[in-house]
C-alpha cells in the first residue's frame, strides 16, 4: 500500500519518499543519507536535518543524531542548488476541471529529474496553475517535444491513466532524420510505410534502452494483439518482440541547414522507453540530434539551436466521463523539416 506523505507540495514539488536500512555500519540515519547521496549535496543535507526539514511518517522532524533503526522511511524536499532557468516555453493547448494539455518544448523534463526540479513541466504548472495535485497521466523524453496530457483531479485520475494503460489513447509523433548518403528521394519513398518489431529492454541506472534476442517461434505475434484473457493488466513478460511502431515518409528533401532528410511520421503501437528513436535508427534513419542513438555520445551542455528532431504531434481518445472524442495537436513544427 502506497504510503501517504506527511508533507504537502511545496513550491511545486513533492516531498521524496527515502527508504532507510535498519542495519548497517552507520551509527545514524544522517550518516547513511549524507554517504548515499553527499556526492551530490553534502553541505545541503545536513542543513535539512538541522532545520527540521527531514521527517518520519508522522511528519516528526529527524535529526542528526537519530539512530540508524529508528525510522524506515524518511521524507524531504528535493532542490536544486543554483538551478538555471531553461531557456524554453511550454503552452496549454486545453484545459477543464478534470485535464491540462500541454504542448511540451524540447528540453524540458516532464518531472522533477536529475538537476532539474524548478525546471521541470509539471513544477511550472503546479506553481503556474495553482493546482497542487496536477500530476502527468504519461510523459514525454526530456529531448522531445509535444502533447502531454495532465490530469487535475484525483478521483477522477485513475480512468485517465486506465486509458494508456488498456492501450486506448491514438498517438502520431513526428520526426526528420538524414537520409542515407547518396540516397535519392524516390529510393528513400520506396522504403515506405513498414513496420518495426523488436524486443527493447530497459536496465535500471542505465541510461540507454538495449536490444534483446528472442527465439523465432516467438516472433510470429505483433505485441500490440497480445491481451491477457482475463482482461486484466498483464503482469508476466511476453516472450518475443515487446515494441511495435509504423513509419511513414511524410516527406523528402533538403532541410534548412543543407542536409538531405526524411520528414516522418511514427505510430507507436506499444511505448517503450526510447522506443521510436531506437526503431529510426535499426532503420539507419537515427533522428537528428539524437545524442543517445545509434551511438550515445559523451554528455554536453545542451544546445538549443540543435534540439532533438522527434515531437509528439497529436494525442486523441474518448473521453472515459462523458464519452467525447478528444484530440489534441502540437502547433510546434520541426526546424529541420525539408523545405
């Protein structure tokens, strides 16, 4: 069971749930946070402690001295020091009592991540908005931009999110990749639409998807069709291909710095962490600016003149209160798009 946070938003942000072992070489709770995570905030940490800021399930502030053992769980603000703004804008495309949508711009984390809290869409919104409880129903690559959808209200939050789940929300993204060296348009057209299938795994800790082999006799069966009998959320792992998109030239020609490129259009059919980057690129059709796919580069100051080339261009479903048929479109465009 979920456990209840003593602590209310504040500016924004979520108190941080942290699990503390009872046992260890650690005469204190403090000594095993300031070890595990001093690294990153050393000076920081023990200020919380010092001013109350860390506390146990009944929102009792834990101090320096508190015994490792005493406590399970602790909670805590995260921040940020020195958190630079971010250069980029989101835009609400809709709202109602229920639902934000939100047209993300690239670079923005969808949620507080890594040295991004402040700067982070949903922190902008809950502190724009006034709205506390505002959390993302799904969520966008930090690299990506376009359609997020956020729901408003907690008792109503669950259809939403049943709604990705069972697979019922339609969603186009768009993207431009360099075409193949010497590659004309019509060869690059003859290609397309196909479909890619594969098995994507995701490790924890790390920061690319990888590519996992399967046996042929699992290879027959499109993931997307697979449905458990009972019609509850499958919880066991499927044997063979586990992602699935369709891709679409939308266009063909020179882009406005001068390369030859591919316009596309991507129907994910199944939402695997990077899936529809890695699938461009097993087509040696890697998205423009893409840092982590076919080849994950040593990390950079970002360049905002060069943003990803890959947008979530629209989102629609039936709306699961009242039955109406919802769709939403980026009025974003890819800078890179042939002219």
């Amino acid at each position: 069971m979920t456990q209840k946070s003593p602590l209310p938003v504040r500016n924004g942000v979520n108190a941080t749930r942290l699990r503390v072992p009872l046992t260890g070489p650690w005469r204190t709770i403090h000594d095993y946070v300031l070890e595990t995570f001093g690294h990153i905030d050393h000076g920081g940490i023990t200020a919380r402690f010092d001013a109350g800021e860390v506390v146990d399930i009944d929102g009792v502030p834990l101090s320096t001295t508190t015994s490792l053992g005493e406590r399970e769980f602790l909670w805590y603000y995260r921040s940020v020091s020195e958190e630079v703004p971010l250069p980029v804008r989101e835009e609400i495309i809709y709202e109602n009592e229920h639902l934000v949508v939100v047209d993300k711009p690239h670079f923005l984390p969808t949620t507080p991540a890594g040295r991004y809290v402040q700067e982070s869409l949903l922190v902008r919104l809950r502190n724009t908005l006034g709205v506390p409880d505002l959390v993302p129903v799904h969520r966008l690559d930090r690299g990506t931009a376009g359609v997020v959808l956020f729901s408003k209200e907690p008792s109503t939050r669950g259809a939403y999110q049943l709604l990705f789940e069972n697979r019922q929300v339609n969603k186009t993204y768009e993207c431009v990749s360099a075409a193949p060296r010497g590659m004309t348009a019509e060869a690059l057209a003859s290609r397309f639409p196909l479909s890619v299938r594969n098995r994507i795994e995701k490790t924890k800790g790390v920061v690319v998807s990888q590519l996992a082999a399967y046996a042929p006799e699992h290879s027959g069966r499109r993931p997307h069709d697979r449905k458990a009998r009972t019609g509850k959320r499958r919880t066991e792992a499927i044997p063979g291909a586990n992602s699935s998109s369709r891709v679409e030239l939308l266009a063909a020609g020179t882009s406005p710095s001068g390369e030859q490129v591919g316009h596309f259009q991507l129907i994910p059919h199944t939402g695997k962490t990077h899936q529809l980057r890695i699938h461009m690129a097993l087509l040696g059709l890697g998205i423009l600016n893409d840092r982590f796919y076919p080849e994950l580069l040593d990390d950079a100051p970002d360049e905002f003149d060069r943003p990803l080339q890959l947008l979530a261009k629209t989102l629609s479903f039936r709306d699961p209160l009242n039955g109406v048929q919802r769709s939403f479109t980026s009025p974003r465009t890819l800078q890179e798009s042939p002219q």
